[in-house]
C-alpha cells in the first residue's frame, strides 16, 4: 500500500473518532465545564452555594428572590455574569407524567439532565452526574417566572418518582438550590479533535517528504 494512502486513511479514521467521542460537556478546568451543544457554562460544584456556606433556610436553600440575588452577585473565577438557568414555556418537547412535566430538554436543566448526561425520567438507578459533583436531589430553581408568586424548577431525584420533574413552586420556599450557569464558553482553548488533526498534519508533511521521488 502506498504509505500516503495509508497515512491518509488513518488520519481519516483518527478524525471521525475524535469527533464522534468527543462529548458535548467539556472540563475547562478551574471548576468550569462548558456545554458546547447549548454554548453555556456551568459551575462544576452543583451546590456550589452550600460549599461557601451561602443560603436562607440552610447552607445553599434559597428562596426564589434569594437565588436570584446570590448568583447575580457571584464572582468566580473572575466572571460576575452567572445567572440561573432558564425554561422554556411553552415546552413542546415535554410529556406529562403523573401530573407533573417530564421528558423536557428545551430547558438548560432539563436538556443538561437528559441530553448531556443521558438520564431518563424516573430510573431507579442513581442519576449520572457526568463531570459534576455536589448535584443535588433536591429541586433547582431556574430563573424563569410562572407568576408573581411562581417560579418553575427541575429535579435530579432522589426518589426515582421525582427524577426529570419540571413543576412550579412558591417563590417563597427556601429549600431549594441555585446552579449558576453563564452565557458562552470561558477561554478558548484548542478541543482534542482539532490537536490529534494537527499532530497528524504535521506527520503527514513529514512523510509526504521523506516519501517523494526526487525530480528527474
């Protein structure tokens, strides 16, 4: 076989499983992991809020008004524009299960429970919580409003019964969490894909010329 043929194949195949594995949730490193699928970033630390020890109720529990004001005025890792996250409504991708909403992947909570981390509503397994940690079973508020009073959250579990629910609550409940999320990606930093193509561009060069017949 001719070794460029050969060299091109490989680089070819090389790409195409780089691509294929590489995940849509990326570890920027720092605590930050990037979703390049909804080109948002998350807090890696889901309970980010109870490990500095902020909250109403207890340690990281915050009513709604509350979340609101403690991840507007976060500063991490030299970003101050976090925020909740948000849902769509009207959802035309949620079923109704039980009464409640499930199966929603147009919010970022419910699209990052689902879609990114491949959960399914109501598995009596523990939930995957991918490259996070301290992901709470307890319902997350998000940062869209029903009603004066309302505002809608997701739940994690963890009772299989509750996993994937997107519902309502009073916005005066303070038990439950904030995960704060910013708009865009934090550094641009060059994805494996693009380095493996790079290292074997170069190889290419390499061997196109130690391979090439001397002009006669």
């Amino acid at each position: 076989m001719n070794p460029l043929v050969g060299l091109s194949s490989l680089i070819i195949i090389l790409a195409a499983w780089c691509t294929s594995a590489q995940a849509l949730l990326i570890d920027r490193g720092g605590g930050l992991i990037y979703d390049s699928d909804l080109n948002i970033t998350w807090l890696q630390d889901a309970y980010y809020a109870a490990t500095v020890g902020a909250g109403g109720g207890f340690p990281g529990g915050f009513t709604w008004d509350e979340a609101m004001a403690w991840t507007d005025s976060l500063l991490f890792q030299g970003y101050d524009d976090w925020r909740l996250p948000t849902t769509l409504v009207p959802d035309p991708t949620c079923s109704v299960g039980g009464g409640f909403l499930i199966n929603c992947t147009g919010s970022e909570l419910g699209h990052l429970y689902y879609v990114e981390l491949g959960n399914v509503f109501g598995d009596s397994q523990p939930f995957n919580a991918g490259p996070f940690f301290n992901v709470m079973g307890a319902p997350y508020w998000s940062s869209t409003e029903d009603s004066p009073t309302g505002a809608w959250s997701f739940t994690f579990g963890p009772a299989s019964a509750e996993r994937g629910l997107q519902e309502i609550w009073v916005k005066t409940r303070s038990s439950f969490a904030g995960w704060p999320v910013r708009d865009g990606d934090v550094r641009s930093v060059p994805e494996p894909a693009s380095i493996w193509l790079l290292g074997l561009g170069l190889a290419g060069v390499m061997l196109t010329r130690r391979f090439r017949r001397p002009f006669q």
